[in-house]
C-alpha cells in the first residue's frame, strides 16, 4: 500500500522482467517457496504482487488472484462505460467501479446444481450530469465489458509442461 502512495511521488524502479518473458505473456514466478508471494510481470515495465491473505497461510503482501480477476472486471468495466461515454460525447466526469467475488451454492442460485459458482458483484458509480436514461444506457454497456463476458462464458484453458 505505501509502494502505491509512494510511486505517485517517487519514480521508482520496478524489477526488471525475467530473463525471455516475451511481451504479450504475463508471467508469473514464485518469489517465497515458503508461502505463496507470486512475482509477476506483464512485459518490460509491469509488475505485481500476488499472495494470500495471511488467513490462507500468505503473506498479504499482494493481491490474491480472486482480487486480480476482480480489479480485471472493474478495470475493464470501467474503460468500457468511459470509451462509450466519449464516443457519444456525454457529461461523464468519474466512474469507479466496486466489485466483489464470493462463491455461493448453486442451489441457491437456481442451477439445480449442488456445486458452488462464482458470484461476481458490480456497483457502479457514475459522476456527472447524466440524464436518467444516459445513466441506464451506461448501466446497460458495463454488461458488454469484454471481461464481464469472458467470466459469463465458459472458457478454455490449455496446459503444457515447459522441456
């Protein structure tokens, strides 16, 4: 938390990449073997954190995946209604994006299911001098978010074992 406070005033130095990390891959390396602190880099200049919250046996120094996928859908929530906004040249001033993930029993969602599925929750606030209707038109274009839609649909994942 300084570290962010910190690099609005300070030009800090970020870890330099891994050795052949190639743009357009995150990677993501084990930084505490004994805990879960994740290093991870996202081409030349990008880098987090990632762990566990120390309930969960992490350290809390990063974010925990759940919140990466979270900050992912209320970043891109975000950038959505803004781009949308400024194509038909509204008053929008801020949008801020609140999202929380829990995990609820099927069953209670209706599915027939007695597995969990994932829940995520948006609240959207919008500032400026929007009329009602703009404002549900905007509320309307946070569903075409192209993370929102990844999460809605099924995906694939493909894993192979580096030589």
């Amino acid at each position: 938390m300084i570290t962010t406070w910190a690099s609005r005033y300070l030009k800090l130095k970020h870890p330099a990449p891994p050795i052949g990390a190639p743009e357009g891959i995150v990677r993501t390396c084990e930084a505490d073997s004994k805990g879960f602190l994740q290093d991870i880099h996202s081409g030349p200049v990008h880098h987090a954190l990632a762990d566990e919250p120390l309930a969960y046996g992490g350290t809390n120094k990063g974010m925990s995946p759940y919140g990466f996928l979270a900050a992912g859908l209320g970043a891109c929530t975000s950038m959505t209604i803004r781009m949308y906004a400024r194509r038909k040249g509204w008053s929008l001033d801020h949008v801020s994006v609140d999202v929380n993930h829990s995990k609820v029993h099927a069953q209670d969602a209706e599915t027939g299911s007695g597995d969990k599925i994932d829940t995520w929750k948006r609240r959207i606030t919008l500032t400026g001098n929007l009329s009602g209707d703009q404002r549900q038109r905007l509320l309307e274009i946070a569903d075409k978010c192209p993370v929102h839609r990844t999460l809605e649909r099924s995906s694939e994942v493909i894993t192979e074992l580096a030589p």
